[in-house]
C-alpha cells in the first residue's frame, strides 16, 4: 500500500512519478525499498491520468427521497440506494486495485 501512496501523494504535489521520486517518498517514510515493485509501480502508472480516474471511481451521495414518500417507501429506497452505493464502490475499488497491481 506504500507503493501506491507515494505514487498519490506525488500526484497530489504535481511531481512526475518516477523511480528516483518514488524511492525517496518511501525512504523517508522509513520504508524498506523493493526497487522491483518500485519499477513495477512506475511501469503500471505510465501514461496514466490519476486525477481522472480517481475522479471516474468516485460515488455519487444518494438523492433524498421525495418530500410526499411515506416511512416505510423511505426505508425501502433507502436499503436500495445502499446496495447500488455498495456495488459502486467494490466496482471502483476493483478498478483502483487493478490500476495499481
């Protein structure tokens, strides 16, 4: 997981992610270097946008329900809003993951 954080937090400060950056990201956490899975981080990331594909793995906050809807309609959207929000998320999980394997 340090692998992928360091490649984010470059991303988040606008720095090319490379093997050299993403070593001493890691060093300075106190991170022991694998330099494979650094080379395999870095060919993994190559030529991807991560802004854009974390913002396509983000989830919508469910509407509210209609101000006329009695309780128990409610509570019926509810549970359903919350089964489409779970498989929405474990889509995007899997995209990440597979992004960063």
């Amino acid at each position: 997981m340090e692998y992928i954080y360091s490649a984010m937090l470059l991303n988040a400060a606008g720095q090319k992610i490379t093997e050299e950056h993403v070593k001493k990201v890691l060093t300075a956490a106190g991170v022991k270097v694998d330099d494979s899975r650094v080379k395999a981080l870095t060919a993994s990331l190559e030529g991807v946008n991560i802004d854009e594909v974390i913002k396509n793995a983000a989830v919508p906050v469910a509407v509210a329900a209609p101000a006329g809807a009695s309780a128990e309609d409610k509570k019926g959207e509810k549970k359903k809003e919350e089964k489409k929000e779970e498989v929405s998320q474990e889509e995007a999980a899997a995209g990440l993951g597979a992004l960063f394997d």
